[in-house]
C-alpha cells in the first residue's frame, strides 16, 4: 500500500514556536543573528531533529548545514530545498525559518509516508542570510556557488566580533554533521519565504510564485570633518560631517523614492565618531540600501547618491569616501521551476499569483547554478524585519502543502541542464 504524503499542521506550527523560542525578544520576535549563540542553537535543534529521524547531516567551510534524505538513485544531484535560520537583530519569527522548518516537515512527511524519490533531496540551512551582523548577507549561498571569500577573513561584526572566530566556533557547536566542501552539483532549489510586502495579503492570495528578485547593492559612506569643542567652536569653525550626513539623506530621501515608484532606499545604521554629546563628531558613517529591479536604474541611483554625497560633503568642507560593501543584480527564476510550483498550487486548487521578490534570498545566488524558484506566503499587513511579523498558521500549512508537491515533482523530474 502506498501512503500519500501528508503535511503534518500541528507538527510544523510546534516547531515554529520552539524555534521562536531560540533568540526570543520581549517584543516577540527573535534576535537570533548569524553566528551568535542564539543561531548555533536553532542549528542544534535541527540537526537533532534530523539526526532523530534518521537523516544524515552536513555542513561545509562557510556553515551552511545540510539535511540529507537518499533518493533511489544516490548518485543524482539533490534537490535542495531551504532557508535560512539566522535573523536580524530585532527580527520576525518567520524570516527564513518558516521557509527552513516547512522544508523539513516536507523531508518529514515523505519519511513518514515512505515516498522513495528518485533524487536525493536535501534540507539547507543558508549561513548569515541576513547580514545584520556581518555584512554582506547571502554569505552561504554566495561561498556556495563559488564567490572568492578570501577577504571574508578580515570581515569584522557590528559588536566588534571577528567573522572567522564566529564562523569556526559555529561550525565546531555541531561535530554531529560531517564536514564536506563549499559547493557541489544541485538539480534544482525552492525555496519558500513570507512575501514580506503587502499584496497576496491584500489580494487575498494564498500562494505567491516568484518569478524573480530584485538587485541590491549596499553602500558605506564615511564622512570626514574635523572634531571640536561642542561649546567652544562657532559655526564658520567647524567642519561637522553630522551636517553633511542630514543633509545628504535628507535630499536623497526626498527625491530618489518619489519620482521613482520601483526604487528603494534606506538609511538603516548611522554612527558618529568618538560619539560624544559634547563634541562635534570627526567622522560620521552611514549605510545605504539600493533597490530595484532594473540594473541601469540601479547604477544611475548610486551614481545619484555618489553626487548628492559629494555636494553636501563640499557645503560644509568635509570630505567623503563611499565604499560598495553589496552588489547583487537581480535575476529570474527558471521557467520549469516555475511551472512545477505553478502546478503544485493548481494541484491543491489554490489560487496564486507571479511576482517580483523586493527582499533578496539565497535562491537568487544558487538560481546560477541550478533551476531555482521561490513559493510567497501572504504575512500580516506585509510586515517584516519587525518583531510584530506574523504568519497566519493556515497559510503556513498552505504553503507548506505546496512545497510539498513543488518537492515530489521537482525530485522526479527527468535530469537536464538549466
Ligand atoms: C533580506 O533580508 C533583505 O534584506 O532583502
Ligand atoms: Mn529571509
Ligand atoms: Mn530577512
């Protein structure tokens, strides 16, 4: 007798909660941020699961962590499906680990209904997805498919925390899973995410399939003045970068988004050097975050906030050094994977529709490698980086449900190049 594969409801909504559990914030979300404790617990607590049933686990040189379930025939590419675990400092609680947990309920529930497919398939756990702690984010991915890490060594966290300490320590919490290469040959990836925008909420759409994500690019820029005396030093003295800086965002945030609906802007870290209340700072450095998804809009706003920085710099004789730390053009899915999750949907008689990701993923980094596409879920009023995210269960399952057929047919697929 054949069992049919069954999403189990109750199984992945308690392991969300106790996931949410690791790295909990007061405000209910999660701080559980790449490399941290916190984040080596949530790997933990999959890896034990996995090892539970039986799985076998891996993980490689960047931290990426590995579930593997064997497919009857061993020697095919697996099919990856994941997330990620890791959150940002006052995250959601289900940022990338809705899309990790559903993945391995979907590992779970062909175990349970003993489905052999044909392709193995693997449960992944993206490393620092989220680039809060250590930017750039999509680390895992990125090392994955090949990205030189070599001036990752160097790269020092937010907290003064070095990156290669952190990451040999997170790899060292879990000597359960067997070390193996960054990188290896996948027959396909999915990945299933909340939007974190509005619009299948709002449409009252079960399931987003996406068929691309936007380009990113993340900007440092330092400004250079002159530190003095907060009482002493009169205006046609002082040479204060905190000028420049309000003034530069002030006039990039009044012109970039309004005269161009696609675009996206955001200021989200700002530091003054020595940062003394009394004392007109030497240096200020801010970060920049560009999006959008044409890439000539993208290089014209960059070079918009070079000349705006420039300008502001000049009116109160400092000085500025602009440093790209992020550059990820935006890129589309596979139309086959596509079709697979359309279909899926279909199958379970939902409604759907295609849409462009603003976030960025780890699934636009191994859509180089491998036929890749990603499956939305609706979260309330769109929110996200925000404690307050939340995710209606039945539109986990939903999801989750989808993933699993996505799964089954994606793992039996006949075996072609993207
Ligand atoms: C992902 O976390 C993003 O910032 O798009
Ligand atoms: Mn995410
Ligand atoms: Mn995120």
């Amino acid at each position: 007798m054949t069992l049919v594969p069954e999403i189990n409801g109750e199984r992945l909504l308690g392991r969300l909660d106790a996931f949410a559990r690791i790295g909990a914030t007061p405000a209910g979300g999660v701080n559980r941020q790449a490399f941290s404790i916190e984040d080596r617990s949530a790997r933990r607590l999959l890896a034990q699961l996995a090892l539970m049933r039986g799985f076998t686990i891996f993980q490689d040189g960047i931290a990426n962590l590995f579930i593997r379930r064997e497919g009857s025939d061993a020697a095919l590419p697996p099919l990856m499906i994941g997330s990620h675990l890791d959150s940002q400092p006052t995250g959601g609680r289900f940022d990338g680990a809705l899309g990790t947990l559903c993945a391995f309920e979907v590992l779970e529930a062909l175990e349970d209904a003993m489905i052999e497919a044909r392709r193995p398939i693997e449960v992944v756990a993206w490393a620092n997805e989220e680039g809060s702690r250590f930017a750039p984010g999509v680390m895992g991915s990125m090392a994955f498919t090949g990205t030189d890490t070599a001036a990752w060594k160097s790269i020092v966290g937010v907290d003064g925390a070095s990156l290669a300490t952190e990451l040999e320590a997170t790899i060292a919490a879990l000597p359960e899973a067997r070390l193996r290469p960054t990188g290896m040959p996948v027959s396909g990836y999915i990945e299933l995410h909340i939007e974190q925008g509005p619009s299948l909420e709002k449409e009252l759409t079960p399931i987003g399939v996406v068929t691309a994500v936007q380009g990113t690019r993340w900007l440092e820029v330092c400004i250079e003045g002159s530190a003095g005396h907060a009482g002493t030093t009169g205006l046609s003295y002082r040479r204060d970068p905190m000028v420049a800086a309000i003034a530069a965002i002030h006039r990039l945030q009044t012109t970039i988004m309004p005269l161009d609906a696609s675009a996206r802007l955001t200021v989200g870290r700002i530091s003054a050097q020595p940062g003394s209340i009394n004392a007109i700072p030497q240096s200020v450095t801010f970060t920049v975050d560009l999006r959008h998804p044409q890439l000539e809009r993208l290089d014209a706003i960059e070079a918009e906030v070079r000349a705006v920085c420039a300008a502001e710099v000049d009116g109160q004789h400092c000085s500025a050094t602009i440093r790209r730390s992020f550059d990820m053009p935006g890129a589309a899915f596979c139309p086959d994977m596509i079709k697979i999750i359309e279909d899926a949907a279909e199958s379970l008689e939902l409604t759907y529709k295609r849409m462009i990701s603003g976030a960025f993923h780890d699934a636009l980094f191994i859509a180089r490698v491998a036929p890749a596409a990603m499956i939305f879920v609706p979260c309330r009023d769109g929110l996200s980086h925000n404690e307050a995210e939340y995710v209606e269960p039945a539109d986990a399952i939903i999801g989750a449900r989808v993933l699993l057929q996505a799964t089954i047919a994606a793992a039996s697929r006949p075996t072609r190049t993207r």
